[in-house]
C-alpha cells in the first residue's frame, strides 16, 4: 500500500521558498555561475539553480512524498482528520489556538499532532514559544497493490 | 504567449533505508529538466549514491561515494522517473556498483 502526500504550494509559500534559495546562494547570477562550474560535483546546487530559474518565470511548485507505511493510514483517526482540515482551511498560529477552536483539550489536540506529526504529516514549527502545526499535505491518496 | 510551468518535488521511499528524491520541471507539460536520485541512509543521514539527470540538455548518470564526492559520470540516454523506479525496484544497493550507463 502507497500513500502519497500531495502539496501544491501557495504563492506566499513559493515565495519563502524563492527567498531561501536566494539568501543561500547570494543571488541568482551568482547560482548560476556556481552552478554551471559546479555542475555534478554539486548536484543540489544544480537542482537549486533550475527550480529557482524556474520559480522566477512563475512556476506552480509541488511537492508529493510516496511513503509505503501501513501506520499512516491506521494514524488517520477521524479527529486527526478534523485537526489536518482545519489547519488546511485556517491559519493556525499556536497548539492552544487550534484546540480552542476546535474546543478540544489542550493535551489530546498536542497528542494528536505529536502522532500526525511522527507520520510525517504535519509539521511543527517553532514560533517564539509556540509550536505552529503546518500541514505537509494538502491531498493524501491511498494506492492499494 | 506565456508558457506554463511546473516544478515538481518527490520523495519516494523504496525501502526503509533507501528511498528516490526527485526534481521534474515541466514547460507545456513537457519535461524540461529532471534529476533522480537513488539516497541511502547511513547513520542517521542521507546520502545520494546515484543520479541521473539532463542538466545544460545532457542526460548522464553520476555515481557518489560515501562522503558525496563525485566519482564517475557518464552519457546516459534521456531516463523517466518510471525506469528509475524500476531499476531501483529490481537492483536496489547492487546499482551503486553496477555498470549504470548500460541498464
């Protein structure tokens, strides 16, 4: 059994991204001259350089992960569900917001992340003294055989 | 007109320690530029040890060693994303010290 973790990125995601590549490498013409002298004894930078090339003339990015775990499917609680459809739809900033929310107990929404996010399903990224659930997927497919 | 274009990223697990990373950018859903590369875990961290790929439109196949330093690369006609997941199905470790170029 596959199952397979889709995630178109939004603008503002595509952006970060743009950013990031850009402030690893100090700037596009420098990438690309690295990457062209580089070539495959660099392979990242390579790969850097053509998603950046790309992104900038207005490329939609995804991102799918194929994973072969039974675990994540039996992870999928209709609660967890709920957690992960909300997160799609709502800009959740902390674990207590999100449990306020869905006015859930604080300690059950946390295990439920922990769980979703030892499936790699979400992530939980640190912000100041919070923890901001990010969903890694925005369509899960299950692929039998 | 401005063509459309699409950047793929995916990680597809093989086996609990191996696993495909790969970059496909599409221009008018055609593939435009790819890279796939067969990572093994070892110790905790991933490390590439095979890669096909057509930067500057020159399909080639480069073996790593174990510290990621390049240690051959070779022509290679142009590989789908479908035969390196065979190839990686059917080999698995054996292809980091296969002839690579010829499969």
């Amino acid at each position: 059994m596959n199952i397979r973790l889709i995630k178109k990125y939004s603008s503002v995601e595509v952006e970060g991204l743009l950013g990031d590549i850009e402030s690893r490498y100090g700037g596009v013409d420098r990438l690309k001259q690295r990457a062209a002298r580089n070539g495959c004894r660099d392979p990242d930078m390579v790969d850097d350089f053509k998603v950046l090339e790309a992104l900038q003339k207005g490329a939609e990015f995804y991102y799918e992960s194929v994973k072969q775990e039974p675990n994540v499917a039996a992870c999928l609680t209709p609660k967890r569900v709920e957690i992960m459809n909300y997160i799609h739809s709502k800009n959740v900033s902390s674990i207590m917001d999100l449990a306020e929310d869905l006015n859930r107990d604080y300690k059950n929404v946390y295990d439920d992340l922990i769980a979703l996010s030892k499936s790699g399903l979400i992530n939980l990224k640190k912000d100041g003294r919070c923890r901001k659930p990010i969903l890694i997927a925005s369509k899960i497919v299950v692929e039998f055989g | 007109m401005c063509s459309e274009m699409i950047v793929e990223k995916k990680e597809i697990a093989i086996k609990e320690n191996e696993k495909l990373e790969a970059i496909e950018i599409y221009r008018d859903k055609d593939l435009s530029y790819y890279s796939y590369n067969y990572m093994v875990k070892v110790d905790e961290k991933w490390k590439r040890y095979i890669r096909w790929d057509n930067f500057q439109k020159q399909p080639h196949v480069d073996r790593y060693d174990e510290t990621g330093n390049l240690v051959t690369s070779e022509q290679s006609r142009d590989k789908s994303l479908k035969e390196v997941l065979e190839l990686v199905d059917i080999f698995g470790k054996n292809l980091i010290s296969m002839d690579i170029s010829r499969v």
